[in-house]
C-alpha cells in the first residue's frame, strides 16, 4: 500500500501537538476576542468551501467586514493582529507530540522527502519545534488560494514536490478537511486520533493509516 510513497506531508495544527494543550491557554484570549472569534469562525467555513481564489486574503477580510460591520482594511488588520500575530507567545510554550522530532529524523534517513501544508500560516509556530531543516517544503494554504479539503492546495504541494499524488502520504488529524483533502487529490493518507478513541471506535475506513501516537506511525514507514 504505501511501497510507491516517495514524499510524507504534514498538517500541523492538531497533528503535530495536542489540540487541547493549546486550546486551554486560549480561553481568555478567546473570551477576550468573543465577538471577532464569533464572526471570524463563521467567515473561515464559507472560506473551506471556497474555490482558489486570486486574493484569499481580500476575499476573507470583505466577508469578516460584513459580518462586523467595518471596512475591509480594518477586518484584514483585525485577522493580521488578533488571529494571526496574537497567537503566536502561545506556541512557544506547546510542545509537539512524543517522538515527532525522531519520526522526522528516520523519515529523513530513509529517503522520503517531508513537507508541511497548514491552513494557519506555518510561520506562526516560529522554528516549528526545530523541525524546519528536515523540511523539504513548508506550505500555508492560505498563501496558495484555497483551504483544505479543496484539492487545490494538495495539487501545489504535489507540483512543488516534484512527485505524482500517488508518491504522497499526507498525515492529519481531521477525516474532514485532511483525509479527504488528500484523497480527493489522489494522495493516500493518515490521520491520529487520540488512544482511547481508537481503542472503542471503528476504524477510519477513508485513511489508509490511522494511529495514536508516532512510534505506531514509524512503524508503517520503516
């Protein structure tokens, strides 16, 4: 199944560290932020199901402005220091999964080439938990156009790669917008899901790989 993988691509938030370790440190920033949050969730599902677009940026920020009731410019400086900027003193105090540093490393010494594609700006994470020299490219899809599960930004990846999508492994933590994001794009793909909801659900049938922590995904790749 994976004998033809040349390349293993990445989501981070949510995949390479635990959802909740970051959102319990958000609570008062969100409550703090309640009405942006309120308007600015409802604006990044319409973007989901958007096609590619020119200037992902413009488009979001018109949409957020209409919702607030404020110009464009004043929206798209409100994503720019509250979504955006804001978050980032909070990443340095998460810390990856166990053995994400190491699965990189073997990764690396057995040929496949790594890449990021995130929906959030990578750079958001600062060094991305010293991850960034095993990287053979880092992608926010924002900057490409479209978000995940459009196929679009998959496509990208895949061109800048250099590899078909049959050669990809894209590893996430949403059936949603990761699984089918790389499915629909020809790709095969992972997702982690925690312990126990591995042990009493069923099996993701729409992933190839689905695993509970990185020394079982190693597992499959070495």
């Amino acid at each position: 199944m994976l004998a033809d993988i040349k390349a293993v691509a990445f989501d981070i938030d949510g995949t390479l560290y635990p959802s909740l370790s970051l959102y319990w440190r958000l609570v008062p920033y969100i409550i703090r932020h309640f009405r942006f949050y309120l308007h600015y969730n409802k604006v990044r599902k319409i973007m989901h199901r958007t096609a590619p677009l020119p200037d992902f940026y413009e488009y979001q920020a018109r949409l957020l402005a209409s919702e607030l009731g404020c110009s464009s410019n004043r929206a798209k400086a409100m994503i720019k220091v509250i979504a955006y900027d804001g978050l980032r003193p909070y990443f340095k105090k998460i810390k990856p999964f166990k053995h994400v540093f190491d699965t990189f490393k073997a990764l690396r010494e057995k040929g496949y080439k790594i890449a990021l594609l995130s929906d959030f700006p990578p750079d958001q994470k600062g060094d991305i938990w010293g991850l960034i020299p095993y990287c053979d490219l880092i992608l926010g899809t924002e900057e490409i156009g479209a978000l995940k599960p459009s196929k679009y930004p998959f496509g990208i990846m895949s061109i800048a790669l250099d590899l078909e999508p049959g050669q990809i492994l894209y590893v996430g933590n949403s059936v949603k917008f990761d699984v089918r994001g790389a499915n629909y794009a020809g790709m095969k793909s992972a997702i982690i899901v925690s312990p126990i909801k591995k042990i009493f659900s069923k099996k993701i049938k729409e992933a190839n790989i689905s695993f509970s922590n990185y020394r079982q995904f190693l597992n499959f790749m070495i």
